[in-house]
C-alpha cells in the first residue's frame, strides 16, 4: 500500500484547493462581526510564543459550558485564523468556544502539541465555569483524544464528552510516509502519542468520521472506537473536508451530539 496516497485527502477531493481560502475568509468575516459585538476575546495567551495562543466566542447569555476545538493539518500546516466560524453552532446553543493555535512540526514533537494542547484546555477552562466538551478535527481529533490521559484531574473531572472527528488515533503507518521527514516520530513516539494504546478516558466519546473518508481515515476511526469501545458515527456522504461543517450549524445532528441535546 502507498500510505502517502492512502493519507492524502486534497487528491481524492473535488475542488480541494477552494476549502482552505474559503474557510479562511468566513472565518475572518465571522471574527469580526463577533468582535464588533463584544463576543470574541482574540488572541489570548495560553504560552510562550506567538502561537500558543486561543480565540474564545462568547454566547449571547451567560454560558452553558465550554466547548474547545482543536484544528487539524497533520499537525504542520493551519492555526485558529481559518476555523473560527466553526465555532457557531456551539455558541448558538449557549456555550462558549476557544479555538487554540499550536506551535507546529518540524518545530516541535508531536509530544510538545499534545502539551500545549493540554496547557490551552486549562487557560480556556479558567475563564469560563461548567462542563466542558472538546472538539477537534484530524490532527486535532487526535489531540482532543489524548487530552483524557494528559488533563489534570481536577479539570479532567469536568470533562463532559470527547468527539474526535476523523482522528488520527494510530500514529504508526505515519512513519512510513514522506510527512515523517518534518513529524520525526519514531516508534517510542507513534505508541506513546496514539490514542488506541490509552486507556479509554472517564467521560463519553463519540468518535465522528465520514463515510466518503479515505479508507485509511474510516480504519482509523473504527478501530479508536473499538478499542475504546465509545460510539461511533460515520456520518455518509462526508469525505475529510466537509465532515465538520456541521460544526457551524446550530441544528445540526453534530452539535447535538457535541453538546448531548
């Protein structure tokens, strides 16, 4: 099997090239109208440096809860400017969103991600009480499922449901693609860093992915929520860049999952 195609979603998807500038300018738009208003609070620092840093969207009323997401890009490309709008369907419903940025590889391990990660959770988490649910597509689908063995316990114990969206949740065929040259994981890495070699996390998950996925992206799903034994939606017609466009849908079936309406 040629694992860089079998990891490659831009190939195998129609107009590919228009998502990432389209999803950029709505989430610029939705910023700003946001900011205008008083409910965006932007670039709050949760670390050193200029990435480690998150948006947080305000509800119109006093919030329910917390709703992280954690964006993906195999954990090299991307940051919070090109997902923002995202974060209305959750917000609609009454919760706050923190979109966090990370420091990228070859910069840094995936190890450091998870880390900062975990550090952004923490930041977001002091600044709004209640629950708290987290999010994360691809990368962050991954991130968002370590988050259940690196989270303090106490903020862990607030943690109401996990949904990674088409997760990364084994990090070994990684190793043998051309991305490895800049992700550097080895093989202590790939075990430590991969969601099916933890234990299953204290709170529900819902492992989400689309049935137009890559049968690389399905696999990977699959097998998180079987070995964790946590509910799984494969979620037809969505292939791996318009999976989480639910997201920004106040009605739809995803936010009511994410937040157990």
């Amino acid at each position: 099997m040629d694992l860089d195609d079998a990891y490659a979603n831009a190939a195998h998807i129609a107009g590919a090239e228009s998502y990432p500038p389209r999803w950029a300018a709505e989430a610029e738009a939705y910023r700003k109208r946001l900011a205008v208003t008083g409910k965006a609070r932007l670039g709050l620092m949760y670390g050193h440096g200029p990435r480690q840093a998150l948006d947080l969207f305000l509800p119109e009323r006093p919030p329910e809860g917390l709703v992280v997401f954690v964006h993906g890009g195999y954990w090299l490309r991307f940051d919070r400017s090109s997902w923002s709008h995202f974060a209305e369907g959750a917000r609609a419903r009454g919760w706050a969103v923190a979109m966090p940025s990370y420091d990228l590889c070859p910069r840094v391990r995936i190890s450091d991600i998870t880390r900062q990660v975990a550090q952004a959770v923490a930041v977001a988490a002091a600044e709004v009480p209640g629950p708290i649910r987290l999010g994360g597509h691809s990368a962050g689908g991954h991130l968002v499922a370590r988050m259940g063995a690196v989270l303090a316990p106490d903020l862990l114990s607030r943690v109401a449901h996990v949904m990674p969206i088409s997760p990364l949740s084994d990090l070994r065929p990684l190793m043998q693609t051309s991305m490895n040259v800049d992700l550097r994981i080895d093989a202590g890495e790939a075990r430590a860093e991969s969601p099916i070699y933890a234990p299953p996390p204290p709170m529900p998950v819902t492992v989400w992915v689309g049935g137009d996925e890559r049968p690389a992206f399905l696999d990977q799903a699959k097998k998180l929520s079987q070995v964790w034994d946590c509910g799984l939606v494969v979620d037809e017609g969505k292939h791996h860049f318009d999976v989480i466009d639910g997201l920004a849908d106040p009605d739809s079936r995803m936010v009511a999952r994410l937040l157990d309406i």
